[in-house]
C-alpha cells in the first residue's frame, strides 16, 4: 500500500500535469489557432520531420491506436497533407509522406509552437527560460530508460552568457560537493573577468560543453605571459559525468596551446580533484609544486601542474 509520503509525492506529479496540460492547450480542440488538435499536429510533425514513415511505426512510437491513426491519416489525405503508398516490407501497413502543401502546414506549426514558446520565455528574467529547459532535461534524464534519451555532448566556443554560467556552476558545485566557501567563487569570478577584458582570440580560449541545449562543462586557456598559457576553470556538470567530456576539454586545451605557439601549458587544481588530476596526469602534465592552503575554508593541498609542448 501506498504511505502518506507516496500519496504526496504522487498528488503532486498529478497537479503538475493538470497544470502543464493547460499550460500547452493540450484540452483545446484548436491547437495552434488551427482547425487540428494536438495529436493531430503530433502526427503531422512526425511525418514531416521523418520524410516518410509506416502507419505501423507510428503506432509503436507514438502510442496510438490503430483505428484512431487511420481515422488522423484520412482527415490528412483529405485535406491534402499527405499521400500514402503501401509499406514493401509489410503490405498490411503503408508509408505515409507529406505532400507539398502538408510539409508547407508542418513548417508553419513548427513556426506557431516556437513563437508561443518564445512568448512565454520573454515575460521571464534572465536566466529563468534556461532553468525551466534544465528542469525539463531533469525529468525527461531520470523517467527515460532509455540508453539514447539524451543527445549526444558537443564542444563550442563560448558565447554571451556563457562565462556567467561558468562562475554560477562552479560556485554553487563547489560549495556543495567540497563545502569551499564564497572566496572560491570570488576567485572564479575573478578569473572569468580577466578572461573577458584582456581576450585576444589568437592567444585565449574558451570552450563549453553543451549538451541538449544546455551547459554542462567549460575549460578556459587564458596568455599567463611568456610563452606560458595557463589551463583554467575545468568543469564537468554532474549530469555529464562519465562522458569523457573532461578528456575532451583538456584535448582542446592542448591543441589550441600549441596551435598559438606556447611552449608551456600550466595549471594549478587541488588533489582531492581526483578525476580532474588523472586526466591531467594521462595527458602527460608533470607535478612541479604543491603547497597547503586554506583559501576556500576547509584545509586543501594546491598543486600546480605543466605540460612542455
């Protein structure tokens, strides 16, 4: 049987539906400000974005009854949204595409959901549309089972926002994970305001990790003077971990250094960063100096580290 907390836990996943379902106008009977309703626009989107696809597959993937797709299909063809041919592989079921007009109706939904969802994010504060994406990326990570549910990592540039992004992260993950004290993020956003005033994009660097459409690691290179540029910043998100992304931000540390002409790569980090000092050390950086400190609170061990390129 189900506890008190359960009922709890339960009550509230069921509010949040009723809330989201009229929040998208799942209920009205025109989504979109057309004559189709949402499972309607669902299907044509499908169909469009897939360039051609079985009845049968829809049903699997899309959780639909048959008889109910068939009755979609046949509203499409008559409105001329898509023509169907039968499937080769299975002549009990055909393959639908869209026709010229359905794939000019699937375009203008996709332009109706974003501009609705545009106007939505812009009665939001700064930061706000991205919370509400990473909450959503939360649920959709920990309901889906599935191996693929999220896409894969990609490494860019930093962009406007970004470096913000990285002083919030990191401050807010080192303050939890290690109990590092507001100093740190002091230092963090020191380093990241050097970073923008004296950016020179032949000799500094930032990359972001980005995954999904949100951050979820960063590395700096930043001119340290004489022929020496300094490795900064490193971070991979929690929910990126074990993706090799680390490895990957290192790796364009190294070749953008020397790509620039340094001679030397730098760094300095703290030894209980375990994962951070193993892909230093597999890298090939050597341990030059360490000394105890305490400039974020508890009693560190400080290391810096080189790589001679």
């Amino acid at each position: 049987m189900l506890d008190i907390m359960e009922f709890a836990t339960i009550d509230a996943v069921r509010d949040f539906n009723r809330f989201y379902t009229n929040f998208l106008g799942v209920l009205n009977k025109a989504y979109l400000d057309s004559p189709y309703a949402l499972t309607d626009v669902r299907v044509l989107f499908e169909i469009g974005s897939r360039g051609g696809v079985a009845a049968s597959t829809l049903t699997r993937d899309l959780h639909l009854d048959p008889a109910y797709l068939s009755r979609i299909l046949k509203r499409f063809r008559e409105d001329g949204l898509v023509e169907t041919k039968p499937d080769p592989e299975d002549l009990r079921s055909q393959i639908i595409t869209v026709t010229g007009k359905g794939r000019a109706q699937f375009h203008e939904f996709v332009r109706r959901s974003r501009a609705e969802i545009a106007g939505h994010f812009d009665a939001l504060a700064i930061g706000e549309p991205e919370r509400v994406v990473e909450a959503m990326q939360t649920i959709r990570a920990v309901l889906n089972s599935s191996a693929n549910a999220m896409p894969a990592a990609i490494i860019r540039a930093h962009r406007p926002g970004d470096i913000g992004w990285i002083v919030q992260s990191q401050g807010r993950f080192y303050s939890e994970e290690f109990g590092w004290d507001m100093r740190f993020e002091g230092l963090v956003a020191e380093v990241a305001g050097k970073f923008l005033s004296n950016f020179n994009p032949q000799k500094d660097r930032c990359w972001i990790a980005e995954r999904g459409g949100l951050n979820v690691g960063s590395v700096m290179v930043a001119d340290g003077g004489d022929g020496i540029a300094k490795l900064r910043l490193l971070y991979v998100d929690k929910a990126a971990r074990g993706l090799g992304l680390g490895k990957l931000l290192v790796g364009e540390c190294i070749r953008f250094a020397r790509d620039a002409g340094y001679r030397q790569l730098s760094l300095w980090t703290n030894d209980i960063l375990d994962t951070a000092r193993g892909i230093y050390i597999q890298a090939g950086f050597r341990l030059v100096s360490e000394e105890k400190h305490r400039m974020f609170g508890p009693e560190l061990n400080g290391q810096t580290w080189v790589l001679d390129l």
